[in-house]
C-alpha cells in the first residue's frame, strides 16, 4: 500500500464525537515515551502529521487522521507512566478504553512496544484486558535500530516466552524502527490485506 494522502479530521475525548463509523479503522496505542508519533509519521510518509515529543505523556486526546480517503488511523494517548497527575492519566485511560469497546470499526489495536526493554507489566496487564474483551490488536517493537541484531532477537524471544505463560499462542508481531522506516511495508500491507483481503 502507498499513504498518498494523510490528513488530521479530528480530536476529542468522547466516542461519540468521533468521524462517522463509515471507513475501517486503526489505533495506535502503547506506553508513554514508546515512540508512536514517530512510528506514525514514519508509516504515513508526514514528517509533524502526529506530534513528537521528548516529554512522555504528550497525545492526550483522541486524534482521528484520514489516510488515502479510505480509512483511519488514529493516535490514541498512552498508558502507564507520564509526568502528569494521577487524576488526568485515570481520565485519559477511561475515554480511550471506552473508545476501544465501543468503537464499531475498529479493526485492530497496535499496540506499541519498546524492543529494548524486559516485558512491562502496564503493557502485559493492557494487552490481557485486551484478549478478555475480545479487541483485535497485534504487537508492534519500536526503536529497532537501537538495539544490535542478537539483542533484538534475544528480546523477541523473551517477550514470546513471557506472553505464552498467560496466553496459547503470540499475537502477531511487527518488528519497526521510525529512523530506518523498518517494518512500514509490513504494517501497511497488513492493514491493506484486512481491508481488502480478496486482493491478497
């Protein structure tokens, strides 16, 4: 698939303002500081089309972005540690957790992980709400090229191990870096073969 147009339609806290459930859609969501602004600046070809910041905790809204007048990609705020008070983290997590068991069209979660560190428990404790609610979501490493190829697969092998304690099977995995553009080929071919999975 090739992104030849991507442009921001909306934000907000509630569901409900969200664009009309007429197009597939796809969120993007992960700890804060995992490098996701970048990973979808990186996918879309738009270098400031998400917001980057070295302050974790910066999306703090539900940003809709409309990519090649077909579907959604949206940037959800993340989870887990961020400079801001407890309260609006509490708020943020219940408006985005909404959107997820609401959002009719939501085909897939991707939720972001940094390669370079041991399994998190916000993001195995996130993933396993999850699988009981029955969301679609798929793994997606961040900051690849951070790490020496042994490192990485070490790493992969040990967020496998880790995952297979609680789950039969991993979740599909996509393996990027947002300064190589490793892994936009595979995520953007993923999302097109749901869209149209007769074209495949």
């Amino acid at each position: 698939m090739e992104i030849k147009e991507a442009r921001f339609i909306v934000s907000n806290t509630d569901v409900k303002k969200c664009p009309k459930p007429d197009r597939p859609e796809y969120a993007f969501i992960g700890r804060s500081n995992v490098g996701k602004s970048s990973l979808i600046n990186m996918l879309t070809g738009k270098k400031s089309l998400a917001k980057t910041s070295g302050k974790p905790g910066k999306t703090q809204l539900i940003n809709h972005f409309l990519i090649n007048n077909e579907w959604y990609l949206v940037d959800l705020p993340g989870y887990g540690y961020a400079k801001v008070p407890k309260n609006e983290r509490i708020k943020w997590e219940k408006f985005f957790r909404k959107y997820i068991q609401q959002r009719e069209n939501l085909y897939c979660l991707f939720v972001l992980v940094d390669i370079r560190h041991e399994p998190q428990p916000a993001d195995l404790e996130f993933m396993e709400w999850l699988g009981v609610n029955e969301i679609p979501f798929v793994i997606v490493f961040t900051k690849a090229d951070k790490l020496k190829p042994g490192e990485r697969e070490a790493n992969l092998k040990n967020y496998s191990e880790e995952m297979l304690k609680n789950w039969e099977e991993v979740p599909q995995c996509f393996v990027t870096s947002s300064q190589t553009g490793e892994g936009k080929d595979e995520i953007l071919g993923f999302i097109e073969n749901v869209n149209h999975p007769r074209a495949q």
